[in-house]
C-alpha cells in the first residue's frame, strides 16, 4: 500500500508539472520572440534562446505608438469598472442573500439565465444604445456596461449565505441598522470573496480587447491591448515588438495575482454552493 500510494502521487505531480509546462509554453514565447531579432522571429526551425538578447524592442515598441496614454486610459476604466462592479456586486448580493422580497429567488434565477447568453449576442445592441447616447468613443461606453456582473454577484451572494444570521439577530437587537450592518460587519468578513472579485474583474477589464476595439475610434480613446493593433500593417506584423509590448502589458496583472492569488482559492472555497 505505501508503495502504491507513492507512485500515485508521483503520477499525480508528474500530470501538474507537465500541465504546468503546458500553460507556461506560450508566456516563455511570447518573451523570448520580445527578445528576438527580425531574422530569428521567422527562422526554422524556431530559435528559442535568441543569439543576442534584443532588450532595446522594449523601448522601440513604447515609443512605436502612444502607449502613455492607451495605458492611462487602461487604468482609468480598470479602476473605475472595478470599483463600480464592486459597489453593485455588494448591494445585490445582501438583497438577494438576506433581505425578504417579492419574487426574489425567481429574479435571481432569471439573472443567472443571463449568463447562458452569448456575450457577442449583445454587442449589437449595445452599441445601438450607446450610439444613441453619445457615447461611442467616450469613457462612459468603455465603463458604464461593465459596472455589474451576474457572476460576481453569484458568488458574493453564496458567500454571504454562508455567514451566519444569528450575527444579524445579534446586529438588530443592538439597534444595527441593514445598511450599517452590510458595511461593518458583512463586508469585512467577506474580504476573500471581495479580493477574488476584484482581482477578476482588473483582469478582466486590464485585458479587454473586443469591447473597446467596436467603441473607440481615436487613438486617445484606445486602451492598451486595441493599442496592440498598432504592430500590424499592411506590410505585415512586426512579431517581435508585438510580443515584448504584450510582455509589458500582462507583467502588471500577473505581479497583481501572484500577490492575491491566495484570496481566489479562498474566496472560491469559501463561497461554496451553499443555497
């Protein structure tokens, strides 16, 4: 039994160091092509290990379109996405989770239906709307359809199931008023939840092409992966500066998950498929 134990385990660790090696291959490309000169980019068979490390297609590929500003423009909708989507998640997940209404388990399941359709199904007609607002090529059409998520409030809301209501009982019989006890109690003992959100929703948003590639059309307006677009001519796509300003665009997001990539098991975990 000992034995056989071991060799599953080793089996076990072999399958995640392979997937691992799997997942990571692409990222390894991506950053030695960065590194690449034109003649190895094209080369067969491919050059991993490039001759001569190229650190100056860094600096060529920021200088080769206004990046600056595409990355003002990425933080600014992050940000403001990110702290919006939250604002709501908070608010419906505690209606749906512990306030008593009318209809409330039928409105929640119809809101969960939504996320079986097709996010390109809506494109369409958000942009007609937008349009009709003045809003193409605004900050507001780059923020304000993102500002709730079906699925953050799904996971919240199981989340807040799992507290226990005699901390309500408990508020109430002090004098604690819902909104007061959202806020002081709720929210701060729902923080793995609320890191996991964030976290998804930055990277998310940080990440987004199609979206802002159909409603922007100036390049002031544009954030960093439209900005990627900008490598690709009519002459062809210029791999290497493509591949190290994707390089500079995702460092930001990863440093950000290896520092809270903790909270998303936990969030998760926590969370559970209680209700």
């Amino acid at each position: 039994m000992p034995t056989k134990g071991v060799f599953s385990k080793g089996f076990i660790y072999l399958i995640l160091i392979v997937g691992s090696f799997l997942m990571l291959l692409p990222f390894i490309w991506m950053i030695s092509t960065s590194l690449k000169s034109p003649g190895e980019v094209t080369a067969l068979p491919p050059v991993w290990i490039p001759a001569d490390l190229k650190w100056e297609n860094y600096q060529e590929a920021w200088a080769i379109a206004p990046f600056l500003r595409y990355a003002l423009n990425s933080v600014i909708v992050t940000v403001l996405s990110t702290i919006g989507e939250l604002l709501t998640t908070i608010l419906a997940a505690y209606a749906f989770s512990r306030v008593q209404f009318y209809g409330r388990d039928i409105i929640f399941a119809v809101l969960l239906g939504t996320m079986m359709v097709p996010g390109e199904v809506l494109l369409i007609p958000n942009y007609v709307t937008l349009a009709n607002l003045g809003w193409i090529d605004q900050y507001e059409a780059l923020i304000i359809p993102w500002l709730a998520s079906i699925f953050s409030i799904f996971l919240l809301r199981q989340f807040f199931l799992g507290i226990p209501r005699e901390l309500s009982y408990a508020a109430k019989i002090d004098g604690c008023r819902d909104f007061r006890f959202l806020w002081s109690i709720m929210v701060p003992l729902a923080k793995p939840a609320l890191i996991t959100i964030v976290l998804l929703k930055a990277i998310g948003s940080w990440n987004a092409f199609l979206w802002p590639l159909i409603v922007t059309q100036s390049k002031e307006m544009r954030t960093l992966p439209v900005g990627l677009t900008s490598f690709s001519t009519e002459a062809g796509t210029i791999y290497e500066l493509l591949m190290a300003a994707s390089t500079m665009i995702i460092l930001p997001m990863i440093i950000l998950y290896l520092i809270l990539q903790k909270y998303i098991i936990e969030g998760v975990a926590k969370a559970g498929i209680k209700g």
